[in-house]
C-alpha cells in the first residue's frame, strides 16, 4: 500500500522577501457636471474633440511644411493639408445633420501630439534628420486620427447617425492613405539618408 507525501512548502531564505499582490484603487473617477451620460453625448464630445484637433492642425502643417526638405515629404503635407481642410468641413456636416452647433473642444492629446511635433522640429538639423522627424510625428498624429475617426464611426453606426457615419468614414480612409503614404517617404531611402547625414 503506497502512502503519498504532502510537499513541504519551500522554506525562504533571510533575504527573501514574500510577494504582496499589487493593490488596485477602488476609488472611482467622481464624473464632471458636465459629464455625457449616454453614447450620444460621447460622441458629440468626441466630434467636438477632433474638430479642434483638425482646425488645430490646419495650423500646424504648413509650418511642418516649411521644415521639411524632401520633395516627396513636402508634396504630402501639402497635399493633406487640404485634405484636412475637408476633414473640418465634414465635421461641420455631421453637426449639421445632428442640428447640433460645430463647436470645437480643446483635445489635449492632439495639442501634445503638436507639442512633440514641433520639438523634434527644433531638436534636429534641417535636411533628411529633420525630415524623418517630421514623418515619425505626422504618423503618431494619423494614427491618432485613425483611432478616433474608427471610434466615431463605430458609435455614428450604433447611433444610427448614417450622414456622419459617411463623412467620418471618407476621413478615415483618407488618414489611412496618408500614413501610408508617409510610410512609403520613409522607406524610399529617406531614412537611410538621415543614417549617414
């Protein structure tokens, strides 16, 4: 007859120490006054909140543009550059069809996005470096861009909101064209020139 042994839990040295589970608050965020209390409230603060952030950038991107050097990089930023103008005339339609008044929310993402964009303008020598910043910059801006316009678009199908969900969706393949884009610049040996500059 075969007895079975329990295992004796392994003993610890002086030094060591007994793990603690890492402790998660339970303290909940307190909600603003103003604070959207469905899905449709979320979406107009998230409309309001790309609205700046496209009529921020409509700003920004021609003095992107006249940091830049390379052709091909040039003609992108200039060519999104209208295309972001349409991105706020979209926007302005989905109020529109909302009956609700465009009205821009400051997007603190965006403003940082901006903020970096324009310290790696400052932090780098013009010519191919410079360049690559700009692109390393313009992308963590489309990718921005694309999150919240497949965000958007997701609550305007929920919400039955069809003229928004139609603008937004233009808006978002046309951020996905431009990273693609930029993607390409990069790759077409411009980084490889900032290598060896």
């Amino acid at each position: 007859m075969e007895t079975k042994m329990k295992k004796a839990p392994a003993k610890r040295g002086k030094n060591e120490k007994t793990k603690t589970p890492v402790s998660i608050s339970s303290r909940k965020t307190r909600a603003k006054k103003d604070a959207a209390k469905d899905l449709s409230d979320l979406f107009e603060d998230g409309l309001k909140d790309i609205y700046w952030a496209e009529k921020a950038l409509v700003k920004a991107l021609p003095k992107m543009h006249k940091n830049a050097t390379d052709p091909k990089l040039k003609n992108a930023i200039e060519s999104h550059l209208e295309e972001t103008k349409g991105h706020v005339k979209r926007l302005e339609a989905c109020f529109k069809a909302m009956k609700k008044k465009a009205e821009a929310k400051k997007c603190d993402a965006m403003q940082g996005l901006l903020d970096e964009g324009k310290g790696i303008m400052e932090e780098t020598k013009p010519g191919p470096v410079r360049d690559a910043g700009i692109i390393a910059a313009s992308q963590k801006i489309e990718h921005y861009e694309i999150a919240t316009y497949g965000t958007l678009a997701a609550y305007a199908k929920i919400l039955k909101e069809k003229d928004c969900l139609k603008e937004l969706l233009a808006t978002l393949k046309e951020e996905k064209n431009c990273n693609d884009l930029l993607s390409k610049i990069a790759d077409t040996n411009l980084n490889a020139k900032a290598l060896i500059q």
